[in-house]
C-alpha cells in the first residue's frame, strides 16, 4: 500500500494509484494530467489507509492525519487564493468518498463546505449574488446535517417542499432570496433538534467531522449491504477527496450534470446523460429533481457542450472504455468533477465492446476484457410479450431496461420481508435513496416519480441488472398512507404493477413477460 503518507495532492496521483487514492482520487488526478489543471478543480485525496486505520482504532483518527490534512489545505489555499472561512470571500471544499470501485450513492459527499452565518454573507458581497450565496448555503446545511449528525432526509425534504408551498412556487430554483434565508433556519433548527447543538461555525471542524462521516459511511448498513452483493471486500476502506468547489447554482448561466461518452442504456456511440440548469451536482445524481436530457445542453450552452464532447472523447480514447463523467458549467466555463468506467447493462457492453474494435479503439481481446460474464444472462433480460394487449397507465424514463411486475411497495424494508417470503415485488418510490439497496436487490423492478437515467437509482438498477422506471412526473406518492396516484387511478401498497425499463412504461395490466 502507501509509504506512511496519507494525503496525495491531485497532482500526485495517477489511476495506477487505486489502491491508495481509491477509484474517485485516482481518476482525478489522471483526469488533471490528461486535461490539465485549468479543466479540473484542484485538491487533495486522504488515503484508503486512513481509512483503514481510523476502523482498526475504534473511530480514532490515525497519529498525523490532522496535520497533512491541513498542510494540504494550505496548498489548496494558496494555489485558489483564498482562505477557508474567510469572512469576505470564503473558498469552499466538497467533501467526497470514494473506493477502489465504484459505489454509486453508496456512501457520502457533501458540498459547500467552509460557509458559516458570517462567510455568507461575504459571499454574497464579492459574487454580488445574495441568491446564489444562501442557495448554497442552505444546501450545506441540509447536507451536513444529514450526512454528518443524521438529520433525516425527508425531515429535510419536507422543509423545502414546505417552504415552496408557502411561496406559491413549484421549482426550487424559484425561491427567493428571502425564502433561502427562512429554509436556511428551519435546517439549522432541524439540527439543534436532531443534535441538541447550533450548527458548526468553525470551517475546520466542518472539514474534521465531514471526513470523519465519510470514513463512517464505509460501514453504513446501506455500503455494507451493496459490498455483500457486488463482492466487494470490507477491509478496503475509502479515500476522502477534498476539492474546490466550482458552482453550476450561479444563474442560468451555468448547470451540473453527469455525462456518459456512449448512450449508458444502449451502448449506442452518441453521448448521453443529464444535466440541471441552475443546480448542484447531487440534485442531478440524487433524483429529487427530474433533469434535462445532455442533447438539450448544445441549445442552452454551445460552447461548453461543445468542449464536453471534446473532453468525453479524450477520455474515452485515454482509459479505452465507456466513461461516466460528472461536470459543472460555472458561468459559462466547463469542470471535469470525475471519471470512472461506465456501469452498463450487458447490452451496452457488447455494443460497446463491437463498436470499439470496429473503430479501432480496442483490440478484440481487450474489448472482450470490458464485458462482465456475470452480466450476460441479463442479455435474457423478461420483455412485455410482443404484441401484448394493455393500457399504458403513466410514461417516465426509460433508465434501466427489461421488464417485471409484481405487488407494488413503498419501502425497501417491505420489498425485503416480501422476497424473503417468495412473493414478487415492485419498489415504488418518490426517488431512491443510498439505504434502499436491500430493497433493489430484493424487488424485481423499481419506479420512481424523481429523477433521471444519470440518478443513484438508475445507475445501482443498472448494475444490478433490475428494470426501472424513473422520473414518472405525474405519479404521486403518499408514503404515509403507502398510497400512489397516477392520472386518477389510485394504487395500493399490494396492487399489482406492470414495467418496462426499456420501453419506459408501467401498466397495471398482467403482461406477459417473455
């Protein structure tokens, strides 16, 4: 493994470093070689051995890691030119994990970290842009409490769902600076009331406990649980990534996305993914939102779209497979955020896998390496029976494909008890979060009213070989009362539902699967 050191700067690394720098901190600082500094956002990665050291010791930091961390930040600081916690103009950090392979969702990140009651309002001053300043400011706090003291997520959720109702307003981009403000403070009230403490001021204790919960997320239920499945080992551990926030929330001028250098559900050679004008990364991969399809970003943005394509090429070629890349257009400008080989169904793959040795980007053998045998029976993928009689009952997207049907839950837990006793269900949720892996595995599909073919669960989905349907705008889903509306039909928790992941349909007529 490492020679004692713990921290890497980006550029340090390189992708034969996975084992320390994990897959994330690896491909960033390749991605920084490959396309320069000016393409991605500087910073730092913690080592897997860290990791491995802080479980090995009870949750106690290993002798050191304290101080590279922070002659590492002033690094970071001088080359950004600007402080962490700076009153006036504040540079701010995500806070990323990242093992040697690749957990879609699985463990945690937060941004915007370095705000506090005082830097933004500095922020707000140097950018001029009091809105963009309490947007994020109000996303650190809903991050860091959920993901560093446990602030439950739909606590958070309801907040600003709350919040929009009172405004009258149906988009979170149409809250107003004033509205920000007050969600900012039912946050920090969550949080005294989940914690008993005000919320951090101090940005290096932000940064100390925001590690310490990404260390922490390697042993949550939910990556343990995604390990056990995919065959991934425990004693790995995590690298932490550290980097400069670029901010695709500044305006209609700038958006986050995530980009596939193939179509991710074909393996079709045209660029695919999703992007949010006005928005952070984890609205996009989150699936709270629903995104705009890649293709409409050559109308919003020309130019950087024009250089994304460029880049995803460049990429492609350097690594020789199919890449899964996250972006920011900030103002106009592009960042590369990161980079790993593409989970993809196995039609994908074969697709690709011809496709790259036609145009001489693999040889035959090589091209035969990027294909999974364990994901070929999925080739045998059920579809809806050719020529099969039923009424489309509500359209969404197609984001992972195949077919199933089954009774309908609404938890992770239910889907769960219902395989263990042999019945077949569909998992039906507003979106999916990271802990409903157990649900995944144990349902035969998966709909979501949120999100889109770049989102946690269509990529976990994907992996796992389960149809999905996600982002079906006009089902409403009471998990309450364990109740959906879709287009005036009311479904129960038991009810039978229908699915294509491929066509992107449900029905709540019995199709035979072939």
């Amino acid at each position: 493994m490492g020679d004692g050191k713990l921290v890497y700067d980006f550029r340090e690394g390189s992708r034969e470093m996975r084992e320390i720098l994990g897959g994330k901190g690896a491909n960033v600082a390749e991605m920084t070689r490959v396309l320069g500094e000016q393409s991605v956002p500087a910073g730092f990665t913690i080592a897997t051995d860290a990791c491995v050291a802080y479980m090995k010791a009870d949750r106690t930091e290993p002798p050191g890691l304290e101080e590279e961390v922070s002659e590492a930040l002033a690094r970071l600081e001088e080359r950004a030119g600007k402080r962490l916690g700076d009153p006036d103009d504040p540079l701010l950090v995500s806070v990323r994990s990242g093992g040697r392979e690749s957990m879609p969702g699985m463990l945690d990140t937060v941004l915007n970290l370095g705000l506090n009651d005082r830097s933004v309002e500095g922020l707000a001053r140097v950018t001029g842009n009091d809105r963009f300043a309490w947007d994020s400011y109000r996303r650190f706090v809903q991050m860091f409490g959920n993901v560093c003291r446990g602030v439950p997520g739909e606590r958070l959720e309801e907040a600003i769902k709350e919040r929009k109702r009172a405004a009258g307003v149906t988009e979170d981009t149409e809250l107003s600076v004033d509205d920000l403000r007050a969600l900012t403070d039912d946050f920090e009230a969550l949080y005294r009331e989940r914690t008993g403490e005000d919320f951090p001021q101090d940005p290096r204790e932000q940064l100390r406990q925001a590690i310490r919960a990404v260390f922490d997320s390697w042993m949550g239920d939910r990556a343990v649980e995604y390990r056990k499945i995919n065959r991934i080992p425990d004693e790995w551990g995590t690298a932490v990534n550290v980097q400069q926030m670029v901010f695709g929330n500044k305006g209609e001028d700038s958006c986050s996305g995530v980009a596939f250098s193939r179509d991710e559900i074909t393996g079709a050679p045209a660029p695919s993914g999703d992007f949010l004008v006005n928005a952070q990364g984890e609205d996009v991969v989150s699936g709270v939102r629903t995104p705009r399809d890649l293709a409409e970003l050559r109308e919003a943005m020309p130019e950087a779209y024009d250089q994304l394509i460029e880049i995803l090429r460049t990429l492609e070629a350097h690594y020789k497979d199919m890449q899964d890349t996250e972006f920011t257009v900030e103002r106009g400008r592009l960042y590369m955020l990161q980079t790993r080989s593409a989970k993809r169904p196995a039609q994908a793959a074969v697709r690709f896998a011809v496709d790259a040795v036609n145009e001489g980007l693999l040889t035959r053998a090589e091209a035969i390496r990027t294909i999974d045998a364990d994901a070929l029976d999925a080739l045998l993928h059920p579809t809806f029976g050719r020529g099969a009689d039923y009424q489309v009952l509500a359209r969404g997207v197609a984001a992972s494909p195949g077919a199933a049907k089954g009774e309908i839950v609404f938890t992770a837990d239910s889907a769960v008890e219902a395989a263990e006793s042999g019945r077949q269900v569909v998992l039906m949720r507003p979106f999916t979060e990271a802990d409903d892996v157990a649900g995944f595995f144990a349902a035969r599909g998966i709909v979501t009213s949120e999100g889109g073919k770049a989102s946690h669960a269509a990529l976990v989905a994907r992996g796992m070989g389960r149809p999905a349907v996600c982002g079906v705008g006009e089902l409403e889903i009471d998990l309450a009362e364990r109740r959906a509306r879709v287009n005036g039909t009311v479904l129960e928790e038991g009810d039978l539902i229908a699915l294509d992941g491929t066509l992107g349909v449900i029905t709540t007529d019995d199709v035979p699967l072939v």
